[in-house]
C-alpha cells in the first residue's frame, strides 16, 4: 500500500513538471503585463535566461525568453519593484544587455520603444 502510494504521487509529480504550456502554444491575448509574465515564465521555452544584476541600481533582474533562438521576450525588474516586458528582442540585443556594463544606458538607447509589448 505504501509503495503504490509513493508510487503514485511520484507519476502526479512527472506529469505536473511536465505540462508546461509549450512557448508555442502561448496565446499572446493577454490584458495585463502581470497575467502575460505569468504565462511567459512558466512557459517551455528552449532558450531562457535569467540573469541577477548587483550593479546596476535601477535593473534588479534581467530575463529572456526564446521560443526560436533568434529573438524572445524580455522582462525586466527594476529595484523600485516595476516589471516590464519587450517582445520580439533579438537574442544579439539580449547578448549585448546583459554583458553590458551599465544596464540602464543600454537599456535607455537600445531596447526602450523600440520592442513594445502590446497588451491585447
């Protein structure tokens, strides 16, 4: 009984792990930038990363999402708790930000207004 039980519990386990919602499959009709970053995140994507940046001090966090290795979604935490998301960033453009040294120049200069993301 008691290893039907764990067994069981791990197959629950392997299935909810595995259904991710495929960054395919996203529906791209969301009406908030807080229900599209929900979606994004938790997405199955081949391309993410996730990068801490200690010293900028307006950029608390950088992420990058691609579902074709070419270009993704982009979300950015700043140190006064705001989010936001770019679309359609080339991955060359994500390669440059977060190896540049100061993250809020290059943010200023490269990605702000031109990678909107348009809530539907």
């Amino acid at each position: 009984m008691k290893n039907s039980l764990l067994l069981i519990l791990a197959i629950t386990g392997l299935i909810s792990c595995n259904s991710k919602t495929d960054c395919q499959s996203l529906s791209g009709n969301y009406t908030t930038f807080v229900e599209a970053r929900k979606e994004i995140t938790k997405a199955n994507f081949p391309v993410k990363n996730i990068q801490l940046t200690p010293e900028s001090s307006w950029i608390k966090r950088i992420e990058f999402y691609s579902c074709n290795e070419k270009d993704g979604y982009l979300i950015i935490y700043t140190t006064r708790a705001e989010e936001y998301i770019h679309a359609e960033v080339p991955l060359k453009i994500w390669e440059e930000f977060s190896t540049s040294k100061s993250k809020g120049s290059y943010y200023n200069t490269n990605i702000v207004n031109r990678y909107p993301f348009n809530l539907k």
